[in-house]
C-alpha cells in the first residue's frame, strides 16, 4: 500500500479515493438522469403543444365549415401550404389581431392554452427539481453514512486498542486516504499490543531477576558479614584466619562472576550487544576456552583434551564472545565431570554448517531436566559452583552468531553440548532471555 507524503496531493492521488470516484459517479448520473428527464419532458411538452394546436385549429375550421364551406377549404390550403407569407401579408395578418385585442402585448389570461401550457410547465419543473435535489441528497447521504460507518468503526476499534488492548480484528481493503488510515490504525494497534505485553514480559523478568539477584546475593553477603565479624574479633589463630580470608575471596570472585554474568545478559537482552564478526582460525578460541578454565580443571584433576579436528578451520565469528560461550561450557563440563575422567572438545565443517562437541564424561542430565537447563538459575542437582548462569549466557551467544545450541546425554554416560555455526552468519534475533 502507497505511503502518504507531505508534499502537494495532485489530483491523480486524490482520484485514488473510492469516496470521491463514487462522488463523481453519482454527479454524472443525476447529470445523465437530468439531461434524460429533461428531453423526454421536452418531447411531452412538444407533443402536448401540438395536440393542442390541433384540437384549436379543428375547432376553428369545424366552425368556418359550417358557417362558410367555400373558405374551410381556403383556410385548409393556407395551413398545409408550404413555405412563409411575405412580409406584407404578415403585418397585415398583425393589423388584423390588434383590432380585436390580440398582440405581444396582450395579458396570456386571455390566451388559455398558453396560460394552461406555463403553469404546467412551472408546476413540472418545480416538481422535478424538488424530487431531483432529493434523490442527490439521498445518495450523498447514503455516501456520507457509509464513510462515517467506517470510520466510526475504526474509532470503536481504535478505543478498543487504546482500553482494552485488543488488536484491530477486521481490516479495511480500500484504496486512498481512508485506506492508508485503516492500514496505518491497523499497525498502530498492532504495535500498541506487542509493545504492552512486550512491558509485561519485561516487569515480570525484572521481577524474577531482581529476585534471583538478591536470592543470590544473599548467601555469599551473609558468609562474607559472617566471616568478618569472626576475623574482626581477634580470636582466630593465623592458620583459621587464613583459611577464613580464603573463603572470603572465594565468594567475592563468586559475587564477581554472577554480577558481570547478569551485566552480560543484560546487554544481550538490550541487544546492545555488537558482534565483531571477523574469519580467524576456530582452533585458537578453543584453546583460549580451554585455557580460561583449565586451573579449575586441574583443581579437581580433570583433563581437557582437543579432539582429532582440522587446526587450520577458519570460520566467521567473535573470537572474545564465541570464546565466552565455549568457556561457560567447559566450566560446566568440568563442574559435572568426577576426578581423572576426561573433557573433550572436537569440531567438523559440512558444506553448510561448523559442529562443535563438547563431551564429559560425568553422571550425565536426567531426560526431564534437558528441556530447562538452558534457562537462567536452573540447577539439575546441588553438585558444581554455578548458578545457572552460564548455560543461558552460552545459548544467548551462540544464537547471536546466527548458531544453535543443544544438549544430548552420552551413549556410555555423560552429557555432549552440541554447538552448529552457519558458515555464512546472517543476522539473527537475539535471544528473550525473558523466556530463558
């Protein structure tokens, strides 16, 4: 559907409105039907006049025949003659006239056919007029009501919109001004309702956020005033206050973590996140993964091991973001993988896509758990440090790269987190994390 524009409308446009092709319709139909009228009234009148002229001229030559038989045929004769008496006949004819009252001048109460003919003629024309002006204002009425139909329709459609929130149901499929305004109350209202339950879904995720955060926040606060009321107390010997001061550390690293995770998926959820899309080799981001993690995995004597992929596959992506996904997921496969078991991360190409594995070797996801794990705050058991961040924060990145994530239990046990990149990215709607 054409746009509306600011500048002069010329007539083209204005021709495209239906109500004024219907306008122009019905004016040239009253006109088509007032020329018609007017013939046919002309043709009755004629018809009239002659019949009437005729009964006068009878009347008058039935009179002479029997008074005077021998100029009945002469009158007859001057009737049917063809052609026009010369000038000197017809002003005697005229001398003739006035000698007995008849000439321009006389009053038509004299004349009764002429006085009989005009006040027909006036009592027809008014007539006509009067039921003409009411024929064109019963169809322009019929024209107004059907455009204040309309657009009373859409107003109770746009009330609706704007109280109710309820999306206009019926479209209006008309050219013009009045189409364009349907269309565009169509979209607004439209919009409207998106963005009011877009407003909804947004209060209850920052409501379930906030409640996460301080639900969160609250453990490690309480260990932290905990611990330092016992160091501030001075009873501690060297050995305890140090092991005191370490647990302190731990969960400010632990606060530090969740923090900037949450600040991480807040920019995802804004969409101010700008991916640095750029070919670069995918074997150097998994080992910047694996290196990001690899002194948890040596803490609980775990080994991260590349499988037998192609070092030299270079694919587009955000090495620093792709790497933070692969990170999440190699902290989670170490978290879940007991001691002296084996992390492994391998990559294939396809004419199409780039699939990367992660494989532990760990207890496994029970079936009723794959669905959730990848919304926010959702643990599987008690087991591991995290808190249900990373796995939402890995998904989010991977779907900003065009990709998909996925996870399966292994077939001898433990669980495989499936990465599939496009090796063409196009853009991609960033993740709701508000359904996360």
């Amino acid at each position: 559907m054409e746009r509306l524009e600011n500048d002069k409308v010329e007539f083209a446009r204005q021709w495209r409105n239906p109500s004024l092709r219907r306008l122009a319709f019905i004016l040239s139909l009253l006109l088509v039907l007032f020329v018609v009228l007017a013939l046919l009234y002309s043709h009755l009148s004629a018809e009239r006049l002659k019949k009437d002229w005729l009964d006068r001229e009878a009347a008058l030559l039935g009179s002479l025949a029997e008074e005077h038989p021998e100029l009945a045929e002469k009158w007859l004769s001057l009737l049917t003659a063809s052609g026009s008496a010369s000038p000197e006949t017809a002003e005697q004819g005229l001398e003739w006239l006035e000698r007995y009252g008849m000439s321009a001048k006389t009053d038509e109460r004299w004349i009764p056919a002429l006085g009989e003919y005009r006040s027909r003629t006036n009592w027809t024309l008014l007539l006509g007029g009067v039921c003409f002006v009411a024929l064109a204002a019963a169809l322009l009425y019929r024209e107004n009501v059907r455009q204040s139909r309309t657009l009373r329709h859409l107003a109770i459609a746009m009330e609706g919109a704007v109280k109710r929130n309820e999306p206009i149901a019926s479209r209006i499929y008309e050219e013009g001004d009045l189409g364009l305004l349907a269309n565009g109350a169509q979209e607004l209202s439209q919009r409207l309702k998106e963005t009011i339950e877009q407003l909804h879904r947004d209060k209850a995720f920052l409501k379930e956020t906030v409640a996460d955060i301080s639900h969160q926040l609250k453990t490690p606060l309480a260990s932290l005033m905990i611990y330092t009321d016992l160091l501030q107390d001075g009873k501690l010997d060297e050995a305890h206050a140090a092991e005191f001061i370490g647990r302190c550390r731990r969960e400010l690293d632990r606060m530090e973590w969740l923090i900037l995770t949450l600040l991480k998926l807040a920019r995802l959820e804004a969409n101010a996140l700008e991916l640095n899309v750029k070919t670069a080799p995918l074997a150097d981001t998994v080992r910047q993964a694996v290196q990001s993690v690899k002194r948890l995995a040596e803490d609980k004597g775990v080994r991260i091991a590349v499988g037998d992929s192609d070092a030299s596959l270079a694919i587009p992506h955000d090495a620093h973001w792709l790497g933070e996904a692969l990170s999440n997921l190699l902290k989670n496969a170490v978290e879940h993988s007991p001691a002296g078991r084996d992390v492994v991360v391998e990559w294939e190409q396809t004419h199409t896509f780039t699939h990367l594995r992660v494989k532990d070797q760990g207890p496994g996801i029970d079936p009723r758990h794959l669905p959730h794990i990848f919304k926010k705050f959702y643990r599987t058991s008690g087991e591991g440090s995290g808190v249900g961040l990373g796995l939402p924060l890995a998904r989010s990145i991977v779907e900003k790269h065009g990709g998909v994530l996925s996870a399966t239990s292994g077939a001898p046990g433990g669980t495989v987190f499936h990465v599939t990149l496009p090796l063409h990215p196009f853009p991609s709607k960033t993740a709701n994390l508000t359904e996360l």
